[in-house]
C-alpha cells in the first residue's frame, strides 16, 4: 500500500532524525546515555579530576568507533564552561595526517598552532602579539637558523606544510630532534602567554584553561605503514608523555582504545563504555537503568507523536522499539542503524513486526561471516567476561581492537572493567564453535 | 542504442527485477529521503548487477532533478588511485550520487587483484573518513562483490563505522527449483508407508486377479503395492495401485476404515503428480467418510490433508482453515503426535502468507511437542522447518543453524532421506548467503544420499539445484545438463511440478547462452506442465515468454 504524502513526510522525518553525527552542546536529540545510575560516567570522571588538579593536568579520553567521543567532548566543554573554565577545541585532523608516523616535534607543534587558532576563533586571539604560527616560523627561520624563509610562510601555508608535505615533516623532526627541550620551552611560553591573555581578558577568576585536543586517536597509517605509524603513536605516549603535559592548562587529548593494552603503565585512560543493558552475570539479566537511558534515546529522536504512529503505541516503552533496542550491544550507532532500516522498509504504518525482524536481520548481515578463528576467541570472550588476550603483541591487540572498534566485542565499566560479545551475533558465535568441535577429532591420548 | 544493447538491458531488467525487490526499494526510499552526507554500500553479483543498478539509479535521480556522478574505476590500478580521486572530485551542485563501482566476483580470475586494490583504497579512504564527511554534501556509494563488506569492516572501520545503509541486489528472475523441501508435516498417512517390495506385492495381487470373492485380499495386497511404490518414489505406479484398491474396496463394500486409508494415500499420490484437484476430490471424500464412521482421528489427517491440497494450489489461507480444523479435533483426542504436524502444516502455510513471525511460533511449537513426546523424527522435522522460516525472514545464518540441528538428528536417527534433505537445504541456504561453492558442496553429498536411498524425487531436486548454482555461477552449458538429467527423473516418477522448473529452467539458462528459440520452446513447455497443476507461478512464466516473444519479434 503506497504511502499517504502525511505518512511520507513522517518517514522522511524519521530518517532525518536518525542521521548518524556528532551532535552539538544543546542538541534536542542529544540523551546523557553514559549518566544513568550505575554506569560510569568517563566525562564527570574527567570534569572530577580537572576540578579537583590545581592549574593544570593531563587527561586521556577515549572509545571505540561509535562510541560517540567527540559528542561527548561537547558536552565535557559545556559542563566545564558551566563552572566558568575557557574550554578550546582543536581537531588534530586539521593539521596532522593520520596516515603518516607522529613524532613528539610535530606534536608540540600542532599542540600550539592549534592552541593558536582555537584562541582566534574564541576571541581570544587579539592579545597584541603574534600567532604561533608566525612565532614558529621566526623560530625556524630565524632563532635556530635551520630553515630557509622561502620555504614556510606563516598562518595557513604552514599548516598545510605540515599536514600535507611528507619531507617538510620529516626534515622538522631531524632538524627539531636534537633540540626537543628547546622546542618545548618555545611552545610551553606561547600557552604560557595565551593563559595569560586570557587572563587578562577574563579576569584572575576563573577556574583554569582547557584544552580539548581531539581526533588524535585517528592516527593509525594505512596499510603499507600501520605498524611505523602504531610504533610511533606507542611511542609518543610511553616516551614523551611528560612533554605532553602543558602548563596552565588541563590537557584532554583523546587517545586510540588499544593504548591501555599496550602501554599499561600509562595513566588512567577514561573509555566510553558500551551502555550496559543487562548485568554481568550468566544468564545477562537486565540491567533497567541502560534500558531507560536506550529508551530514552528512540523516544527523544521520535518526538511523542511520530513513536505513537510509528510504533503503534506510546513510548518510551514499546514492545517493537524494545526488540531493536534488546540487539543494539548499547551502542547508539548500532540501535540509529538499526531504527533507520527499520524506517526504510515500512511500507504501513504502525510498522509490523516483520518489519522490525527484516531490520535486524539487515544490519546482524553486516556483522556476517565471522572467521573461524574469530569465533572462537569470541566465544571465549563471552564465557569469561574479559578481553582473554592472549598476548600484548601487537598481532592480538589488533585483532581485539578490530573487535571492539568493529562491536563484535562490546567493552563495559561499572567499577570493573568487563566485556562481552555483541547480542547480533552471539548467536552465530555458539553455532561456528559448536560445530567446530564436532568436526575436531578428539585429540590423541 | 543498438538493438543488441537494448535487448540485453532488457534481459538484465528482467533478471533483476528491480522494482519487485525491497532491497532496491530501500536504496530508492533512501535517496528519497535522505539529505546531506550518506555512505551506502552496494553489494552485487557482478558487473552487470551493478551496470543495471547504476542505470536504474540514475533515472531514479533524474526525475528530481538529480544526478549520478561516477568515478570510473576500470582497472585494479584506478581503484588504488580512487582515495586521491575522491578527495579531488568537484561534482556539480545537482550531484545526487558519487558512485563508486569496482566489482568482481570472487570466482572471477582476477579477484585477488581487485581484493588487494579494494584493501589499499579503502585503508586510505579510512583515514580521510572525517574530511569525507565534511567534503560531500551527497550520497556517496561504494559497489562491490559481496566480499566488499569484510574488506570494509576489516580494513576501513572508521568509515565502516559511519555506512548509512548496506543493500544487497541479486538477481530476482532465480531458477524456480531452488525450493526448499518441507522437512516434515507434508501429508498424511493413516500409517507409516510401507517400505515393502512393491513388485513382489503386485505378483501376489495377480495370483488372486481370476478369483471370485477375493477382492478384498487383491485390494489390500493393491494397497500395499500402492505403498511400496510410494516408498520408492514411483508416483505413478503408486496412483496406479492405489486408484485399483479403491474400486476395488468400494466395489467389495470393504469396512469404511479400510476405504478411508486408500483414500489418503490416493490423495497424496495424487498431490505428488501435480493432480491436485483429484487430490482435493478425494481428501474430500475422506473426511465425509471419516465423519460418517466417527473416526476422528481419520477426520483430522483427511482435513490435514485437504489443506495441503489447497496450500498446493497456492490458497494458503484456506489450507489454515483446514488446518485448523484439524488442530481442533487432534486436541480434543489427546492426538499429540498429530497435533506436532499440524502446527508444522501451519507454520508452512503461515510462512507462504509471508507471516514468518506466525510461521515461527508453530515450528516451535511443533518442536517442543515432538520433544515431549520423544519423537526425534519429529524434532528433526520441526528444526529443518525452523530453518526454512528463518530462511523465509532473510536470517540465513540462524536458517543454517536449525538445518545443522536437524542434520545431526537424522544422522544420530539413521533417517537417511532426511539427512539428504537437511543437506539440500543447507546448499539452499549457504547459495542464498552468496557461497555458490559451498552450497554445490552440499548439494554433492545430498545427491549421494538421494541416490543411495532411492529417494527419486529429492534426486530430482538436488539436480535442479545443482542447476542453478551452476547458473548462478554464469555456466550455463553445465546448468542445463544437470536441469536435462532433473527432467528425466521428474517425468519418470510424474513429478509435473519438478519438470515444469527443470524446463523453465533449462529456458533461463538457453537464454543466458543467447538461444532464444530454445527458451522459448522450453518455456513454452514448462507453461503448459504449470497450468496443468495450477502451479501459481505459471503467470510470472506467462508474462516472461510474452516478453521473449515480443522481443524475438522486436529483432
């Protein structure tokens, strides 16, 4: 039956609403699913310890893809700003390339150009001195003499020096690498100047300078150089991380999942857990408050109405809208894929429950076929409730970080780090196993 | 265009079907309501499907004004170069679609050419995944062979990780035979068919044939040739005895009970030889019968069997009124064996109404009886008709699952003729997932069981099977011989239906390999055996044949 053009405009509306980006401070779609009762929340923890470190500290922030960091970083920025702090954003990508290996000279570098513009776009930037760009370039041209002006101009033409020309990056790290220490000093002023400015401009009142560098965990190379660029990213935060640190300011770099299997020493890094829907025990009772939280989200981005015609019913709670909710893994991104094809294939409204099978049936195929060998340490994972790695090399911790980024793998804190496998293919994991051994001889006595 | 040109867009429209599948229906949806960035992922066959998928897409965008931008990518070397063409691509304002097409099937030769191409492209795309998002304000669509989606999620997670939609388009024009064969609950017997020697019953009958007053021996001795012939498959001998038993138990005035079980059986053959009518007639007759004498249980298999006789001919919702009918009176007697095939009777009916949800209910239902009554026959029929739900609803994995839980009851039972058809469908199902080699797998060792057990109609279907995963595979010369090698046997023991797909069949391949005067024959052939059996899809041959024939007119 073809749609009235009323029912038309309710689908497209509904599709719209299930558009999969990062939403803004203030979004009307925005839910605080990592904030219900019994989860822990990386984003107070991070506001916590930036409120209780005087002056400055380094914080490390994280999730698997789809975990929603960077809508998350908002709402750290807007909780922060609440308390009066100048919170600024800088998006790595901007001036890093993620394909090619970082080194802690290109680091300090970014880390201040993006300081720079990010005081510019908050009207801070006025302060009647130069930008770090034109500082840098009389750094590189003039103080040490290594670089000939011709080659860097400052502002823009610098930026896309960096992120773009592989030998001029190359040639600032051998020419920088013996002069780290006076490097850092350089850029460790320019923040000292920008605190001060905006000191100046704010006031001695407010509680401190954060600044919210995002994007980084991006950089993993491509495939003729993953493991250079790996190395290098392992690198930088087991080596340098005291260079990281950034006077006067709390430092909120977000970092790639894996670090905390390879690098265990490093500080604590705050992980976007997966929304927990059920308790870590053997029969996966459920766990209501993460429910609510999902709930929530479906009823938010329907709006009362469109759930009612859409569902057939009143929401938050609704039989159908639970049956996707039930297989999302509590990941927003699997329940919006879900939600979306579930409103591409209704074709009558309210949506029937075949409709509502075909939508996870669609998006459990994306997770299809699992590889044998796959399927058992998933398995594994699921008995046993933890990573079960079998080593940090970096074959295992690949292949579990593919796991958790792909949510074959889901990662859950409530006080203690668990994990499980994603509801989609527990299914499959049980049949691949169970018929690998029935096909294993038994072994040899 | 040139004639040749448009008469295979043609054929490729016809073997798709694009409007008839609601996979491309929701790519259309999509565009439709879709604004700003998207990131789709088109899986198909092969260069044609995606030709075919391009050219409909395009008209589709053309009506709103639209259009569809393509970065060409014919060689493997131009895929590696696709990231730096992406980034680069300015497309005009009126840009609906950035289409992105490299496909090879992974049997093509060479596949590990274009997979490692694909793997190098997308692992650099992975990491412009946020400049991508920021560039297009458009859908862009990645098309590939069914392999794509691994490559994708394996080497390009960031921007898997944001994939709006993953459509799969196979073609819709599918060789009619690769049915799936109902595990259990098809028709009923009064009693188990009789595995005895059919010949040696009929030398006894004709002993007796001269002997006045032995009519009712001859009769039963005619019955039970009837059954062993049924055993082996051979339908026509089976009508042949069983239609003589009849007359001659109601030319005897033989005991109504005695009537009623020829009656069944009749019905079945019957039903097997495509007769479905007579089928009818005689099911009807049965429960009359049955009525009359009080026997409820011969009621209940009579009304059983009078829905399948109509869910044969394609009235699924008053084969439920049969059945349930029948579900009644088995409940009111404590018949719980037969309440187990009644539910398996409606969940097949439920799932040709395209009600799979229902359909589920009643196999699981019909499972927790047959394992509560210790009927592991039942439990393994009950779990492959699971599969064939799930299968129905498109969860091919968990189909796979119920049809390897049936599989390794019938071979823990010795039920070999089952084992044959869990395999058979396990093929249906890993051909349905795309895995054409793995299927022709299972189809092998289904063709070594059916053979082995003389089980002459599951032989007629493995190799209508076998035929269409050749066909799949594009080898159509090897598709017909397996569909020539089906017919032989289905006419042999008076499948209609089986040799009306054969020929049908056999037609979609000879138009594959161009020879459309022998299509035509051929399907002209498989018409007239599907509206002798009132076979519903003898209208959608209709149609196609008239288009044949209007284009082999046209050039």
């Amino acid at each position: 039956m073809a749609f009235t053009p009323d029912e038309r405009q309710l689908q497209k509306r509904l599709f719209q609403c299930l558009a999969d980006e990062a939403l803004k401070p203030g979004s009307k779609f925005y839910e605080p699913i990592y904030e219900h009762a019994g989860s822990e929340d990386p984003v107070v923890l991070m506001r916590v310890l930036i409120e209780l470190t005087a002056t400055e500290s380094i914080q490390m922030f994280s999730g698997f893809r789809g975990s929603g960091k960077t809508t998350e970083l908002f709402r750290l920025k807007k909780s922060l700003e609440a308390e009066g702090y100048v919170v600024l954003y800088g998006d790595a990508l901007e001036y890093l390339n993620p394909a090619q290996e970082i080194d802690i000279s290109d680091l300090l570098i970014v880390l201040a150009g993006t300081f720079s513009d990010a005081l510019e776009a908050e009207g801070l930037g006025d302060i009647g001195r130069d930008d770090y760009w034109t500082r840098l370039k009389n750094y590189l041209t003039t103080t040490t003499v290594m670089v000939d002006e011709a080659d860097v101009k400052a502002g823009v033409d610098l930026k896309l020096k960096l992120k773009t020309t592989p030998t001029f990056r190359q040639m600032l790290q051998e020419k920088l690498a013996n002069r780290i220490g006076e490097l850092k000093r350089e850029v460790d002023r320019f923040f000292e100047d920008g605190v001060k400015a905006i000191r100046a401009k704010r006031g001695a009142k407010f509680p401190g300078v954060v600044f919210l560098f995002d994007q980084m965990e991006q950089i993993r190379g491509t495939l003729s150089n993953e493991k250079s660029v790996i190395d290098s990213v392992v690198r930088l935060f087991s080596q340098h991380l005291k260079l990281m640190e950034i006077p006067y300011v709390h430092m909120v770099y977000t970092v790639p999942p894996w670090l905390k299997f390879v690098v265990p020493g490093l500080a604590r890094i705050q992980i976007l857990p997966s929304v927990r829907q059920w308790k870590n025990d053997a029969k996966r009772t459920d766990y209501p408050a993460g429910w609510t939280a999902l709930r929530s989200l479906v009823h938010r981005r329907f709006g009362d109405v469109d759930f009612q015609r859409f569902f057939g019913g009143p929401g938050p709670k609704h039989p159908l809208a639970d049956r996707l909710i039930a297989v999302c893994g509590g990941h927003f991104r699997d329940l919006l894929r879900l939600l979306r094809e579930a409103v591409l294939r209704v074709q009558t409204l309210p949506v029937t429950e075949e409709i509502i099978q075909s939508a996870i049936v669609a998006v459990r195929s994306n997770y299809l076929p699992i590889a044998i060998d796959d399927a058992k340490w998933l398995d594994q994972i699921e008995r046993v409730r933890e990573a079960a790695l079998p080593s940090t090399g970096e074959k295992d911790v690949n292949r579990l970080t593919r796991f958790l980024d792909t949510h074959f793998v889901l990662y859950f804190a409530n006080g203690k780090e668990w994990y499980d496998i994603h509801p989609l293919i527990r299914e499959e994991v049980a049949a691949i196993v169970k018929r690998e051994a029935a096909n294993t001889p038994p072994a040899k006595a | 265009m040139s004639n040749e040109a448009q008469l295979r867009w043609e054929d490729l429209a016809r073997r798709y079907d694009l409007p008839s599948q609601p996979e491309w229906q929701k790519l259309l949806t999509l565009f439709d309501l879709a604004e700003g960035f998207s990131l789709l992922v088109l899986l198909v066959l092969d260069a044609d499907g995606a030709a075919l998928c391009r050219r409909e897409l395009e008209k589709h965008l053309q009506r709103e004004g639209n259009q569809l931008v393509s970065i060409e990518l014919p060689t493997p070397d131009d895929l590696r170069q696709l990231p730096a063409r992406l980034l680069a691509a300015q497309p005009p304002p009126n840009t609906g679609c950035l289409w992105m097409s490299a496909v090879e099937p992974d049997y093509g030769k060479a596949y590990p050419e274009w997979r490692e191409a694909w793997r190098e492209a997308l692992a650099r795309l992975n990491s412009q995944r946020n400049p991508i998002r920021r560039q297009f304000d458009l859908s862009l669509v990645f098309v590939g062979a069914s392999w794509l989606q691994e490559v994708m999620r394996e080497t390009a997670p960031d921007l898997w990780s944001v994939r709006t939609l993953v459509v799969r388009i196979e073609p819709a024009l599918r060789p009619a035979a690769e049915r799936q064969v109902p595990e259990a609950g098809r028709f009923e017997f009064t009693e188990e068919p009789g595995g005895g020697d059919p010949f040696f019953a009929l030398q006894e009958a004709e002993k007796l044939r001269s002997l006045p007053g032995k009519e009712l021996a001859l009769a039963r001795l005619l019955h039970r040739a009837g059954e062993g012939f049924a055993g082996r498959d051979d339908w026509r001998a089976a009508d042949k005895a069983f239609t003589e038993a009849l007359e001659l138990k109601q030319r005897a005035s033989a005991q109504a009970a005695s009537v009623l079980a020829t009656l069944l059986n009749l019905a079945w053959a019957c039903q097997i030889l495509g007769q479905s009518r007579r089928s009818i007639n005689h099911a009807q007759e049965a429960v009359k019968l049955a009525r009359e004498i009080g026997d409820r249980r011969g009621e209940a298999a009579a009304l059983s069997n009078l829905g399948l006789a109509y869910y044969s001919l394609g009235d699924a919702r008053k084969a439920i009124e049969f059945y349930e009918q029948a579900l009644a009176i088995r409940r009111e007697i404590g018949d719980r064996r037969g309440e187990g095939i009644t539910f398996s009777n409606l969940g097949l009916a439920y799932t040709a109404l395209g009600e799979a949800r229902k359909a589920i209910v009643c196999h699981e239902r019909a499972l927790v009886i047959a394992r509560k009554i210790g009927n592991r026959r039942g439990e393994g029929g009950a779990l492959g008709n699971l599969g064939l739900a799930y299968a129905d609803l498109g969860d091919l994995r968990k189909a796979i699952e119920f049809y390897e839980q049936a599989l390794a009851i019938r071979r823990e039972i010795g039920d070999r003729r089952g084992e044959g058809n869990a395999l058979g469908n396990l093929g249906l199902a890993y051909a349905a997932l795309g895995d054409v080699r793995r299927a022709i797998e299972f189809y092998e060792q289904a063709l070594v069981i059916t053979c082995k057990t003389g089980d002459r109609l599951g032989e007629g279907t493995t190799l209508g099977n076998l035929g269409s995963a050749y066909y799949r595979l594009g080898d159509a010369p090897k598709a017909i011989k397996f569909y020539m090698q089906q017919l032989a046997i289905t006419h042999e023991i008076g499948d209609r239906r089986g040799e009306a797909n054969s020929l049908w069949n056999s037609a979609l391949a000879l138009q594959m390999l161009g020879d459309q005067a022998q299509a035509i024959a051929r399907a002209e052939a498989a018409l007239r055996n599907y509206e002798a059996i009132e076979d519903p899809h003898a209208a959608k041959v209709r149609a196609q044949l008239a288009e044949w024939r209007k284009a082999g007119a046209g050039s």
